[in-house]
C-alpha cells in the first residue's frame, strides 16, 4: 500500500513538474517571438532612416537651405550720419565663408557742415546698397563679417543762392562703399543679432567725396 502511496505521489510530482516546464517554454516561446517582432520592427525603422538620410544626401532641395537676417543700424561718419534697413540672405553651410546677398535703404542728414562744401544748404541724401558681406565664424556666436556694396541714390539740396521758396534740386549719385564689422548671431534657427564695426565709402555727391565711421546694429535672423 505505501508503494502504491509513493509511486502515485511521484507520479504527481512528476505531471507538475512537466507541465511547470511546458508552461515555462511556452512563456519563453511568447517572449523570444515578441522580442524578434520588436527589433524587426526596429531595424525596419532604421532601414528607412537610413534611405531617408541617403535621398536627403543626394537631393539639392535638403542640401540647401536658405537663412535671413533683418537688421536697423545706426552709422555715424565724419560727413554725414544715417540710418537704414538692412536685408541679408544666404545659404546655410558649414563652409569657413558665408556670403550673403544684402539690400539695404538708408536716409541720411548732414552730420557735421564743417566738412561739407561750402555753397549749399538744406541737404539730403537717400540710398540703396547693393552688394554682398561675407561671415566668417570667429569664435563661439561672434562673427567677422567684410563687406562691400555699390550704393545708389539721390541727394536734394539747395544753393545758398538759390531763393528760400525754391525747390531742393536732385542730384543722383554712386560710389563704392567698404564695411568691417563684428557680430552677435544666437545660436538658434530664430534669434538675435548685434554688431559693431567701421564703414569706408567713395561717393559722386555735390556736397564730399568720401566719409568713414562707425556703424551699430540690431537685427533678427530667421
């Protein structure tokens, strides 16, 4: 009878035993099969990652990409102060020199009559620089940046001879015009911009020749 007793009670033992370990399997089966599905998944993803990458690479369209800047600066010169707007807009690359298309409208008044010559009165001047500045990193978010640009315009002014009710006259004039300046660019995509630097400038007006000074601006990139 206590034969009979233990092997039955082996037999149970057994039966638990084996079906604890076909549970394990299966358990283990579900979480192999889960795991492979998981990083098919996966490498499907980074496949497609990868020909996204490799069709960017080869496509002009995402290889460049086009910044912009918007400034106002303020120049103060040996002849004559101003004021203007300023638009820049270039490329995005990783190159040492970034070289941008600029237009800029300024105004300006007489700044020091002392220098002009002599003869005339009640002056003006309006122009539009066409040109390009180049950028190059320094250090950090500060940038050098040497530009040059043609301005184009007009300047109105009177002769001191001319009577007191009598229109300015128009005169149009160009020249050539040399800037060095360093710049504050934030790092982001949208952000600030400050700058300092000096102007050199050649001009056909009636009034000076030439005038040099110092410029300050502020502006947004976006």
């Amino acid at each position: 009878m206590k034969k009979c007793i233990f092997f039955g009670l082996s037999l149970l033992l057994a039966f638990n035993i084996q079906a604890q370990f076909s549970l394990d399997t299966k358990a283990y089966d579900v979480q192999k099969r889960e795991a492979e599905a998981a990083q098919r998944r996966q490498d499907s993803l980074l496949q497609v990652q990868r020909e996204d990458a490799r069709i960017k690479a080869n496509d002009i369209r995402f290889r460049l990409k086009w910044g912009n800047m918007l400034t106002y600066r303020q120049s103060i010169g040996m002849m004559e102060s101003s004021y203007n707007l300023s638009y820049y807009g270039y490329f995005v690359s990783r190159k040492t020199w970034t070289f941008p298309l600029s237009l800029r409208l300024s105004s300006s008044r007489n700044y020091d009559d002392a220098r002009l010559k002599s003869g005339y009165t009640d002056w003006s001047q309006h122009l539009t620089y066409l040109g390009l500045s180049g950028f190059r990193n320094l250090k950090d978010d500060f940038y050098l940046s040497l530009g040059g640009h043609l301005p184009l315009g007009w300047e109105r002014y009177r002769l001191d001879t001319d009577p007191i009710d009598r229109k300015r006259r128009l005169h149009l004039m160009t020249g050539i015009n040399a800037e060095e300046r360093i710049f504050y660019m934030s790092p982001n995509k949208t952000g600030l911009i400050l700058g300092v630097g000096l102007y050199q400038r050649l001009m056909t007006s009636k009034l000076y020749w030439y005038d040099i000074g110092i410029t300050f601006e502020v502006g947004l990139k976006f």
